[in-house]
C-alpha cells in the first residue's frame, strides 16, 4: 500500500489506537468492581468503539465516550455512570504496544521510508514509545539503540497544539523537511487525525480494525500490516 507508492515519502503516526492501546489489564482492573472482566479483544475494540462515538460526537468529550467504552467492556446500564471515573483510570495508565507497530515502523524505513509519530498526549509519549520499545528520536552519543529511530516524536502537551490543529502536523513537516503532500499519517480517528491531517495537506488514514466508520472520502485500513502490502499492478 505505502511501502511501494513512490509518491509516499514519509508515513507518520498516530500513537493512540495506532502504535499503542490501553492495557487490557488495566480495564480488568479498573473495572472488577462493577462486575466485569474483559478479554483482550473485548478491551481492543472498547477503545475503537470510543473512538468511532469521538467521531460521532464531533471531538473531546470523553464522559460520552468512556460510557460507549464502559457499554463495550460489558459493564451493567445502572453501573456505568459509576463506573465512567474507572474507565478514564485506564486511559490516564501506561498502555501497551499495538500489535505490528514496532515491526512496521521498522519495515517501512528498511523500504527507505521516513517516519515520525504526532500525538495528542499529556508529555510523555517520548518516553512511553522508547520504554515499550516501539522507537525513540535520540540516544545519547555514544550509546547503542535497538530499536527504531523515527525522525521526530511530536506531543501535543510538550508543543502546545492539539490535532486536528494542522499546526502540529506544520511542526513534524518542519522536521523532516517535506513538503504535506509526499507525507502520509495514520490515525484512528477521523475528527482528529483525518480531518487533521488532511488540512494540513497529509494524506490521511484511518486505522478501522473492526470497519465502524461509515465514511468513503478517505482512506482506510484494518490491520497496520496492510501498509506494508506491495501495489498489484
């Protein structure tokens, strides 16, 4: 899909829903109170179904989206405003690596793509991207990295600028030094990364895994795999 297009010179990142996912243990945890105990793949597609309300909705009202999460974990209609302060925990703890992500990143550069990750965060994503061993920026001089080196990491706290502002996504461009068009960014929204993205002149996609989204005027993906598909001519 990207790693072939010739006109596709960099594929940056969301991290949220893309790179990483809110830890399944954490939703067990915060939610054994009220009754409930989510599998892996239930607490995955919570999070995508909070997100498609997101989009729904129209942006950052996260009370009305973590009762569509609490609703998706299983929790009972009577418990979920109790349970809306256990559902924000979740997001507010570490979280895990998304399958694939790491390896992607590390496929498309070894094609000679470049890659860069922007995130709405509250400061540390560098930091959480390095410790889950999903890529950094830099290393000190002199150290050894085996992991991949992305060309920037962008968090909307430590910049102050939050997606879909097409600001933050002027501040990776200016990094990597290309022009909007020969980049692509992979979101898992479309309020914020794809209307994001495309107003500042990326091509957006939307990483869908479970097909919630109804729109057809933008790119989708099920699987970050999928970008590393070659074009059939």
């Amino acid at each position: 899909m990207l790693i072939d297009d010739p006109s596709i010179e960099a594929v940056l990142f969301d991290a949220g829903g893309v790179l990483i996912l809110p830890d399944p243990e954490a939703f067990r945890r915060a939610l054994a109170p009220f009754g409930v105990k989510p599998d892996d793949e239930t607490c995955r597609r919570a999070h995508y179904e909070g997100m498609r309300e997101a989009d729904r909705i129209g942006g950052a009202k996260w009370p009305i989206v973590d009762r569509v999460v609490a609703q998706v974990t299983g929790v009972a209609e009577h418990l979920i405003e109790d349970a809306l302060g256990a559902i924000h925990s979740v997001y507010r703890s570490p979280w895990v690596t998304s399958f694939g992500s790491a390896e992607c990143i590390v496929a498309l550069m070894a094609a000679g793509k470049r890659t860069g990750v922007i995130s709405n965060a509250s400061g540390e994503m560098e930091l959480m991207l390095r410790e889950l061993r999903i890529c950094c920026v830099a290393v000190e001089e002199g150290s050894e990295v085996d992991l991949a080196l992305v060309e920037c990491i962008i968090d909307s706290t430590v910049v102050g600028i939050e997606k879909p502002d097409p600001r933050i996504f002027h501040i990776a461009l200016e990094k990597i030094g290309l022009d909007p068009g020969r980049c692509a960014y992979i979101g898992d929204t479309v309020v914020f990364d794809v209307n994001g993205a495309r107003a500042a002149g990326l091509r957006p996609i939307h990483l869908d895994p479970y097909e919630l989204c109804p729109d057809d005027d933008h790119e989708h993906l099920t699987d970050l795999a999928q970008v590393l598909v070659p074009a059939v001519v």
